[in-house]
C-alpha cells in the first residue's frame, strides 16, 4: 500500500476544515429530505399489509362461499334420502321398518335445518368480511395517493439534488484520502459524537464555533500559529482560526456553485 504524502499541520488543518464545510453540505441536502425516505418507506410497508388484508378477506370469503355450497348439496342429498325414506315406508312389513325409518327422515330434517342454520351464519359472516374488504379498499386507496404524493415529493427533492450530492461525496472521499488514518479516524468520532455533525469549527469571538466558553488567549495564538491541532476542552470539536476558516469558505463556496 502507497504511503500518504506527509503535509504540514497547517494543510491537514485546512483538508480538515474542507472536509467539514463538504460534509456539512451534504448534511444540509439530507436534512431537506427529512423523514421523506422513512414516511414512504412506512407507507410502502403499510400499503403492503393492507393489500395482504384484503387478499386474506377475500380467501376467506370464498372459503365461506365453498363451505355454503357444501351445505346447500348436503340439504339437496338429506332430501333425497328423505323421499327415498317416505317411499320406504309405503312398502314396510312391520311397525318396527316404519318407525327406524321416520327415525332415519327424522334425523335428514335435522341435518337440513343444522345445514340453513350454517349456511345463515356463513353469510351473515361474508357480510361483515366484505364490509371490512370495502373499508379496507377505502383505507388503501387514500394511502395508496398520500404514498404516491410522498414518492413524487421525494423524487422531485433527489432529481434536484442527486448530482450535488454525488459530486460532494466523491470530494469528501477525496479529502478524507488527503488525511492520514488516525486523524480522519477522529474526525469521523467526533463528527457522530457532536451536535449537527461539525466536528471541526472556527474560533468567532474569542470562543469556539457555537460555544460560549471562552478560549484562553494563549491558546487561541497557538490555534493561529497552525503548528498543532487543538482541540477544544469543553465541545471537544477541532478548532481554526477565523482567518483559515474564511479562506476555505470562500474556496469551498466556489466548488459547491
């Protein structure tokens, strides 16, 4: 592996805080998306289940519907036997024939009427399947616009800012390669560590960028000097003076138009 060119501290300073000012760019591009991505990702889930809903009502449905027509053979075979029953009887020899043969209708009538009462329950719950299928479609149909309302939002915000963001990412590759391992290593610590992702800030008014705590002047010359990096006791973030950081800016500023 190719050794890293050694660069003095003022320029590791300088890759440092460009890398800052790039990142902070795309962090600024992401922000725009927000919660987009995650808002149509849970609409995709939840048009999914809705979906899988409807699809498992309607099976259960025509399950219903098979079962009714079992029922409906069933009551058309209990009356054939019965009429086979009555034939019988004309025919019979003794009370005995006769009456295990009433018993035998007996029973048919007794399988139709469990029969109707089922198929009455079948519908009444096909009924109500189909009343939570239509409430259903209803429910999907509204999220099924919102999603494609959500879906152009985010495909509108990552038309216009794609390219930008591409182009940011291949510079940040770029200048966290300028730094040697250790030191992108801390950054990238202190980047996630932090509040918004500055891990390195410049002094303004005697304090570090965003801070109130002030910076004794003997360090604040030390940070001018640009001989070491300094890190500031109280954010913990890497800091740079305000002449440096102006001059990055306005080279930085030229990249990004």
């Amino acid at each position: 592996m190719a050794k890293k060119k050694e660069i003095s501290v003022e320029q590791k300073l300088r890759a440092l805080y460009d890398l800052q000012l790039i990142d902070s760019r795309i962090d600024e591009i992401r922000n725009v998306r927000g919660e987009l991505p995650l808002e149509v990702e849970d609409l995709e889930d939840e048009v999914a289940g809705l979906n899988t809903r409807i699809s498992n009502l309607v099976e259960d449905a025509s399950n219903l519907e098979t079962e009714i027509n079992n029922k409906k053979q069933a009551i058309e075979d209990s009356n054939v036997l019965m009429k086979k029953y009555d034939e019988q009887q004309k025919n019979v020899r003794n009370n005995r024939e006769f009456d295990s043969l009433s018993k035998e209708v007996e029973f048919q009538d007794l399988e139709i009427q469990l029969a109707e009462k089922r198929i009455n329950e079948y519908k009444a719950k096909i009924a109500q399947k189909n009343e939570v299928i239509e409430n259903t479609k209803e429910k999907l149909a509204k999220q099924d616009l919102h999603l494609s309302h959500k879906k152009a939002e985010l495909d509108a915000i990552l038309k216009e800012t794609e390219k930008e963001e591409k182009l940011l990412g291949e510079k940040s590759e770029e200048f966290a390669k300028s730094l040697d391992d250790h030191l992108y290593a801390a950054y990238t610590r202190i980047r996630t560590k932090v509040k918004n992702g500055l891990a390195v800030v410049a002094i303004e008014r005697g304090a570090s960028g965003g801070s109130y705590f002030t910076i004794p002047p003997q360090v604040q010359l030390e940070i001018a000097n640009r001989k070491k990096i300094i890190i500031d006791e109280h954010s913990g973030r890497i800091l740079v003076d305000a002449t440096l950081a102006e001059e990055e800016k306005l080279k930085m500023d030229k990249l990004f138009s």
